[in-house]
C-alpha cells in the first residue's frame, strides 16, 4: 500500500488542458501534488515531470481513461511499479519484461534514474519519445501488474493513438531489442530494491 499523501500525480496531454473528466478523479484523490503537462509533444515528457516532484512516490495515467486508483494504490508495492492493465494487455505482456502505465501506475520516484541507461546509449531519439512506458517499465522489471477494469473514453479508440500507427510494432520490437541489449547494465548497476 502506498498513501497518496506522498505521491506527485504526473499527467501529460497533447491537449491544452488536461480533460475535465479525468482529471476530476486525481484532484479528489488526495494526491500531495498534481503537475500538468499541456500540448506535452511525446509521451517522454513524462520524465520532465517525474523529475519535478518532490515526494518519494509518483503517479501516472494518460488522458483517455479513469483509473481504479483506490485498488490501485491498496496493492501497490512501495518497491516497483504498480501498474492497472486489462487481461489481455497482461496475457499479451506476460513473457515481456515491459509493460504499459497508460490506465494508471504508481511507483518510487527513485526508479527513473534508470531512464539514463537508455539515453546514455541512445539518446533521446524516436524510440525513446514514442515508447518511453516500455522502455521505463523495462528498466524496472518485475513490475506489479494488476488486472482491474478502467473507464476508457471514448478518444483513447482514436486514430491518433499510438496503438493505432501502422509502424506500432516494429516500434516496440525495436524497444524490446534495445531493453534485451540493456538488461545486464540494469542489474549491474541498480539493485532490484532499495
């Protein structure tokens, strides 16, 4: 369990304002902190606000759902990343040390440092801006994965998704053979706890 009194929610929209719908259930939850990332240009600018916090634990989501947040934060483990995901998100993700944080996850602020083992090989090139949850929950691996259902509106079946580019995939095989080359580095330099 992880009280939200020590965590900063870190959300992000490519829109001008974060959507009134969403946002109404973080702001009733009892976060220490919300920071807001408008027109955000990649989903990595999630780790501009994740450095801004100052509690030991944050939250994200993206902007097209309602997150289970009591259920969420009831099983989340202060030690990894907790992370909301259908079933078959988990049956599909079950053999990938990667995972989604797109319906809501909760984690210790420590575990961005882990980002840099990616930038300092390859920088912050399309794969890191488009696949930025794989890659940080790659580096982060084993996660917490929670099977609980999430309210999706009705933009997240939009076609400007990210699932819903025709290169989706090589995208993430490409990830997947970056976070496979970056593995050893991970438990070599970071613990699997603090």
């Amino acid at each position: 369990m992880i009280d939200p009194k020590h965590v900063t929610a870190c959300l992000i929209t490519k829109e001008d304002a974060y959507p009134e719908e969403v946002l109404r259930t973080v702001q009733n939850f009892g976060f220490a902190a919300i920071i807001i990332y408008p027109r955000c240009p990649s989903i990595a600018g999630r780790l501009k606000i994740f450095e801004q916090a100052t509690t030991p634990f944050l939250f994200t989501q993206d902007d097209d759902s309602i997150c289970p947040l009591e259920v969420l934060f009831e099983e989340a483990d202060p030690e990894r990343i907790a992370t909301v995901m259908g079933q078959n998100h988990i049956t599909w993700y079950a053999s990938r040390p990667h995972c989604l944080m797109n319906w809501g996850a909760v984690f210790p602020k420590y575990t961005i440092e882990r980002m840099k083992l990616y930038t300092d090989r390859y920088g912050e090139d399309a794969i890191y801006l488009r696949e930025f949850d794989r890659i940080f929950t790659g580096l982060n691996f084993p996660q917490k994965r929670l099977n609980y259902p999430v309210i999706n509106l009705p933009i997240a079946f939009g076609p400007d998704r990210l699932s819903a580019d025709p290169l989706h995939y090589e995208y993430m095989n490409t990830a997947e053979t970056r976070l496979a080359e970056l593995s050893a580095m991970v438990s070599e330099e970071y613990p699997p706890q603090r």
